[in-house]
C-alpha cells in the first residue's frame, strides 16, 4: 500500500501543486513573521545587553508608573551619588540622564520622521569603565556642545566642528558638532540615534536639573554584583532601590520583547489567516482527487484492501504534501525575513547590524502548522475515499449529491449560530479575552457557510449565471451548468474567496465608518475655528507657550491647549488629559450628566459618562492614583459629561494646575491647541490664519489646520493603517485565487472525456476556453457576494457594538466595495486563463478515448 501510495503522489503531482502552494505561502508568511521578530527581538537583547554590560548595580526611584510604551519611574536626586560612590567595592558610580529631542537636518527639518524611533539626549559619561562610547573629536564639555552618533551625523552629514540645530521643548537651539561616536561596534545607541551633551546641558533640556534618572555603578575586581548591590542598597534612603546590573538588563529586554510580540502577533494573525483560507484549497483538491479515482480506489478495495489502508494512503499523501510544502515554505520564509528587515532599514529603521537568526521555535511551529492543518483539511475527503466500495469500479462517473443533503444543512446552521452567539459574546459580554472569541466566532461563522456552500451553490450558479445563455449562448450554458453539477466543488472553491473578500469588506466598513464617525463628531462637537497640531507626542510635542502666544493674538477668543500623561487610576494604566475646563468647553461641546465640567478644581476628576457606568462611578466618588511626582494620591469625580469628539483616552480630564503638580516638567506639552476666533465668518477664518502660522511655524512639526484639514488628517491615519491590513489581506486572497486556478485544472482533467465530445461535435477552441473562463467568473463571483453579504453583516455588528467607544456612524464604501466585485469578475477570468487554454488544446481522440 505504501508503494502505491507513493506511486499515486507522482502520478498526481500536477494536481497537488496549488496545493502545495496554498501551504507553502501561508507557512512562509508565518514562518518569515517568526523569524523577523526573532531575529528583532535577539539582536535587541543583546544590544541591551552590550549597552548595560559595564554596569554592575543601578540605583533607581521606586516610584514607578506602567505605560503601553514600559515603565516610567521618577527620577533621583543627584546628592545620592557621594555616598553611592563612598560604597567599599565601587570603582566607579554615575548619574544617566536621559531626554527626548529632535536633531534638525540643515533645512530645518526633523532627521526622523514622527513615525520613526526616537531621538534621545543622553548625557557622556565620564567613567571609562562605565562609558561604552568611543568618540572621534572630543568629548562634550559646556552648554554648546554636542556629540553625535555615527549614524546621526551621517544622515545629516555633519562633521566635528559643524553646527546642528536641535529641537527642544523650550524652543530650537544651536551646538557645536565636538565629536562623532560610536556605542561599541554599532553606529546608534540600542538601535535609536543619540546625541551626547554634558550632564548639566542634558539636565538643563529636561528641565530638571540636579536629577538624575538612575545612577549607574561598576564593581571593584573581585565584587559580585549581587554583593555590591546589597552594599549600595544599604546606604540608600526610602523610595530608592538598588538592583544588580543583570535585573536591570532582563527588565529593558522584557520590556522591548512585550512591544515586539504586539507586533509578531498582528503579523501571524494575517499568516493564519492564510492558511485558514488556504485549508480550504487544501480540502477541495484532496475531496476532487478521491472523487476522480473513484475507480482505482474501488478496484484497491476489491483486490483486498482495507478501508484502514485506503484512509491511510489518503492521509500519507497529505502528510508528504504537507511537509513538503511546509519545508519549502520555511526557506521562503527566512528569504522573506531577510527582504523585510532590509526593508525596515531602507525606512529608517535603525536597527543593530545583526545576521538573521532562525529560531527553532520558527521552525517546529511552522512545519507542525502547515503539516497539520493539510493533515485536517484531508481528513473527511480521506474518510470518503475508506468508504468508496468495491462495486464502484464498474461505475463511469460520480454524481455530486451534496446540495440535496439534509445533514449539511442542519450541521451548516448549527455551525453559524454558534459563531454567531461567540461574535456576539466577544462584543458585548467584556470579556477579558474578547478577541480570541471574536476571531473564534469569525471563523465559526465562515466554516458555516462553507458547509453550506454545497446547498446555496447552485441556486446562486443560476442566478448569477442566469444571463450568460442569453450573453454567450452555449458557452454560457455550459459554464453554467457545470458550476450548478458540481456544488461541492463550486462552494469549496468560492469559500476561500469568500474567507479573504469577507475580511477585506469588515476592515473597509469598520474604517469607512470610523472616518465618517469621526468626521461627524468633529462637525457636531467642535467649536473652534483651527487646531494646532504636531507629529511629537510628550516632550517632542508643542510647548505650552504656544497656547499663550495664539491667545494674546487680537483675532483669537480661545486658543486651549490639552495635555496628555500616564498615570494610574484605580489599578489601571490610564492616559490622563491636563485642560483649562474654561476655555475648552468654548471649543469643544460637552454636556454635564452630572455636576459641571467647568468647575473642575483641586484633586478633581471629570470623566466620561461611560467610564462612570462601566466603573459605578457618580459626582463624588474618589479614586486611588498614583503619578511619577505625585506619588499616591487621591483624586474625587467631580463632574460626569458626555462628547461626542474624545479627545485622547478614556477620557480622564484634570486641570492643568494639577497636571503640573504630578507630572514631570518635561511632560508639560501640549498635544494639540484648539482655537476659536473672534470672527468665526469665512472672511475672519482666512484673515486669521497668516498671523497663527507666524506664531506656530517656528515650533519643529507643529501646523496649524482649519476643520476640514483637521478632518483629512484624522480619516488619513485610518487610511493608512487600512493599507496595511489591504496589503497583509492579499496573500489571502492571493491564495484563494491560486485556488480557483487549481480547481478549473482539476475540473478540466476530470472532464477530458466530455471536452473531447463536445469537440468532436463541433465545439471550437475559442468556445472551450470561454466555456471554463465563464465557469470561473460565476465561482469567483460567489465567492466575492458571499464574502460581501458577510463581511457587511460583521462590520454593522461591529459599528453597533462600538457605539459607545466613539463610532457611532454605519457607513457603507460602496465605491470600494464596486471596485472590490469588478477586481473578482477579473480575477475569474484571470484564473482561469491557463486551465481554459489547457482545455482548449486537449487532444480530440486522445480525450475521447481517456476513462
């Protein structure tokens, strides 16, 4: 049996190409996602690694707040560092500080982008034995001079003696260029560029001088880290700590390993996406190739072999197709891992110069997936062919009876229901898990339907056929009614088509929606006339001088600027926004549910109506806080509103007199400045413009934009991030078009014979091949309907659901969604290319002759 089996595999090799494919691309993709962010995360680590090397303990602030972006902990004061240093063991102890700039190119213009890594300002060292750079030109020395690493300099060509301009919060100054370093063997410090000041300028520019973030300290020869730590810790006062310098090292890697897997898992989620869709390509082909040998495997059975044997032999060969793909695809995907990277370094992506590093994990996790879900898709088409009995070898053919199936039906609703009572569990039961049920009830929803695809193909090949006999006649017909005898074939194919336009129209609906929510929320809440925005955010965005400077001019009312920190609010890491209630209820819309927004004082605490029912929260309700100056604190809800336009956040409004009690001086920026005018007619909004561009464009990335600009860059964001998930989409639908491809090919081997006769009886080349582009076009097409009907019905649950978060409007892109139908009309005929011309060029007495 096994000889035969693999006697089967190479006769059917053509046949199990698409197949093959179909592993191969969604292995790769998974496979390649694994290895780039493996190879990320290493390489980082030992970048942090080399970075803390020297260090042997660190002397650190325990008051600590947990952020999306890792920890923030307050800084120390510098009269610590005597007695660090005074410690028996310690050769060497001293203060890192650290700030955020932004390093001009000389047009004026930030040398990375908003998008891109940050700039940091850190002070040099002076300790050899804990200053890992070694410097060409001089060290810093005085308030006006700066050192640049390798990889900054070359991207602004600057040379020792140059000038720079830098971007600070109190406004742009000028340093003289005194050296050009190198962290080690890299050209950046950790991956991100760095300029190097002396610590009183690097102090000066965080705006909090005799501070220091935490105290570095390298050991005597012959002290264990440990042993010098506890040495350190026992000088300490309270609200200081000591930890060795290998914690200190785990913390940074565990901290960027938490932002890496954010994004290793949104890249597998699309890779197994496509292996989803390509599951069912899987399912099709095994299911047409035991429905063709039909005859063999019967006369298998009447020669004396088992159902056991046979089910056997189906399975080896979708565990060798499996595998095999799966292997390819591992290689494929490292190639792939090596382009992206390459990638990410022609964007800006500073990353340490590191080899690819493939993780056996990248491996195992690969083969077993794609081994595995080839092995399951083949399992009911495996079963079919144990079943086949031996009185089938005198049969000429095998007719389709699926869509008459009162089973199916039953176990197809079934399956839908389910899925739809887990989408409807993740939306609306706040589960913690909500978008593992999600993702579950999503993909409950579409086996649903393709279990059902056997019973809707054929009413749905008739109806989308039905002016094809009229359009191209016999052609037409037989395009027709060869999707309409074959439903299991026709449903399996236009599933996977289905799965990718499916998800395709949720995320443009979603997006459409969004746009039109926020746009809509902008129209109906937003008073003002202007906002001042920028590309920073904390200590890169705008200085709170610029609010003052846009209120002094004649032609503003209002200009309120809002803030945004991180603080921790009843056990949870919450953005909190620091405004003037004033002024921003003159530009914003807010309607008090309870107590008033504009009376905010004190340890006050405005928030939205629906932090207030989902915490239980009313006017004088008081929360456990705690802030990087504040330290635990308490804070009372003193006012309960509703907006339609949210700033930022959850909503967590304090006043700015507090904000500046509890966050650090260089977190006082604003994030964005909203302005009302004077003279709110068309002719004051142009006239006003010229005089808040003199007072906003000397502020590095600050613009100001009127309501419909202001607009356009919000509903841009989601449109970026749209073309994302479009581009990461397509290797799904990519997939399902290879297999379209795969089925006609099938399709046209199984009718060699009949083709043969139609020819035989006149039919010409040019109508063969129409006959099999016209079949393809009504497959694709229900797969692009289906997938549209589901992908809307996803979408509205998902607008309804999210009503309360802000998208509030439903809106269809029906332009997109037109584009989307005429694309799978073109990919049908596309598909279908190589199969009707294959078709067409069939031998005519060979094929007459082909059992």
């Amino acid at each position: 049996m096994l000889r035969l089996t693999l006697r089967g595999l190479r006769a059917h090799k053509v046949r199990l190409v698409a197949t093959a494919v179909s592993v191969l691309l969604g292995v790769a993709f998974m496979s390649g996602t694994q290895v780039l962010t493996g190879s990320v995360s290493a390489s980082f680590d030992k970048v942090f690694a080399d970075v803390y090397a020297r260090i042997d303990t660190v002397v650190r602030s325990t008051t600590e707040i947990d952020t999306p972006f890792g920890a923030e902990r307050a800084k120390i004061d510098e009269s610590l560092l005597p007695a660090v240093q005074a410690v028996e063991g310690v050769e060497a102890a001293e203060g890192q500080v650290i700030g955020q700039i932004r390093v001009l190119d000389r047009t004026g213009e930030p040398l990375v982008s908003a998008n891109g890594p940050p700039n940091f300002a850190l002070n040099w060292l002076t300790s050899p034995a804990l200053n890992g750079w070694t410097v060409e030109g001089a060290p810093p020395q005085g308030p006006d001079q700066v050192v640049l690493d390798a990889k900054t300099a070359a991207d602004g060509d600057f040379a020792v003696g140059d000038r720079v301009d830098v971007s600070l919060q109190q406004g742009i100054r000028s340093f003289e260029v005194v050296g050009v370093a190198r962290f080690g063997e890299v050209d950046t410090w950790g991956g991100v560029q760095a300029a190097l000041f002396d610590t009183a300028t690097v102090q000066d520019i965080v705006q909090e001088p005799g501070q220091f973030d935490w105290i570095s300290v390298a050991g005597a020869d012959g002290v264990g880290q440990q042993e010098l730590t506890d040495r350190v810790a026992a000088v300490l006062p309270p609200e200081t700590q000591a930890i060795t310098g290998e914690e200190f090292t785990e913390e940074s890697q565990s901290a960027f390993q938490q932002l890496i897997s954010i994004f290793n898992t949104f890249l597998l989620t699309f890779a197994l996406i496509a292996l989803f869709v390509g599951s069912f390509i899987i399912y099709n082909t095994f299911s047409i190739i035991v429905a063709q040998r039909t005859r063999e495997l019967a006369l298998v059975r009447a020669i004396g072999a088992s159902r056991g044997q046979v089910l056997r032999s189906v399975l080896l060969e979708a565990l060798v197709v499996g595998f095999g793909a799966s292997a390819v695809g591992v290689g494929l995907g490292i190639l792939l891992a090596i382009g992206l990277n390459e990638l990410l370094r022609s964007i800006g992506f500073a990353g340490p110069e590191t080899p690819i590093i493939v993780p056996a994990t990248a491996v195992v996790s690969s083969l077993l997936v794609g081994t595995g879900i080839t092995l399951v898709s083949a399992i009911f088409p495996a079963r079919k062919a144990a079943t086949v009995p031996p009185v089938a070898a005198m049969r000429d053919v095998a007719v389709d009876t699926s869509s008459a199936s009162r089973i199916r039906l039953l176990a197809g609703l079934a399956v839908v229901v389910l899925g739809s009572a887990l989408l409807y569990a993740g939306l609306t039961a706040g589960l913690d898990d909500d978008l593992q049920v999600l993702g579950a009830g999503a993909a409950a929803v579409f086996v649903g339907f393709a279990v059902l695809g056997p019973v809707t193909a054929p009413p749905l090949s008739r109806f989308i056929g039905w002016p094809l006999p009229r359009l191209r006649g016999v052609t037409g017909r037989l395009a027709r009614e060869n999707a309409v005898r074959s439903p299991r074939r026709t449903a399996s194919t236009a599933s996977a088509l289905m799965i990718g336009v499916g998800l395709v129209v949720f995320i443009a609906v979603i997006a459409d929606s969004l746009k039109a929510s926020t746009t809509d929320a902008i129209d109906a809440s937003v008073r003002g006339q202007y906002v001042v925005t920028t590309e920073g955010f904390g200590p890169t965005a705008l200085p709170v001088s610029v609010a003052d400077d846009l209120r002094a001019l004649p032609e503003v009312e209002v200009a309120a600027g809002f803030r945004a920190g991180f603080g921790t609010i009843d056990g949870d890491a919450q953005v909190v926004l620091a405004v003037d209630p004033a002024d921003l209820v003159q530009v914003i819309d807010f309607t008090d549910v309870e107590g008033r927004l504009v009376d905010l004082e004190g340890n006050g605490v405005a928030i939205s109506a629906g932090q207030a029912d989902e915490r239980g929260l009313t006017v004088g309700s008081t929360l456990p806080a705690s802030f990087l100056l504040g330290g635990e604190t308490t804070l009372e809800v003193q006012a309960v509103y509703e907006t339609r336009f949210d700033l930022q956040g959850a909503g967590w409004l304090i006043t700015q007199d507090l904000y500046e009690s509890l966050f650090p001086p260089q977190q006082q920026t604003d994030q964005a400045v909203y302005v009302a005018l004077e003279d709110p007619s068309s002719e004051g909004i142009a006239a006003a413009r010229p005089d808040l561009e003199a007072v906003v464009d000397p502020v590095t990335g600050a613009e100001v934009q009127d309501l419909t600009e202001f607009k356009q860059t919000q509903t841009d964001q989601a449109d970026q991030f749209l073309l994302i998930v479009y581009v990461l989409l397509a290797l799904a639908l990519i997939i399902a078009v290879v297999g379209v491809v795969n089925t006609l090919l099938l399709s046209v081997y199984e009718r060699t014979r009949e083709l043969g006769l139609l020819r035989a009886v006149g039919m010409s080349r040019r109508q063969v091949r129409a006959s099999v582009r016209w079949e393809s076009v009504i497959i694709s097409l229900i797969g692009t309907f289906t997938g549209l009907g589901i992908g809307l019905v996803f979408g509205w649950a998902l607008v309804r659901a999210l009503a309360d978060d802000g998208i509030t409007v439903f809106t269809i892109p029906v332009g997109q969604l037109a584009i989307m139908v005429a694309i799978a009309a073109l990919a049908g005929v596309g598909a279908a290319l190589y199969p009707a011309s294959r078709a067409a060029r069939l031998d005519v007495l060979t094929a007459i002759a082909t059992e």
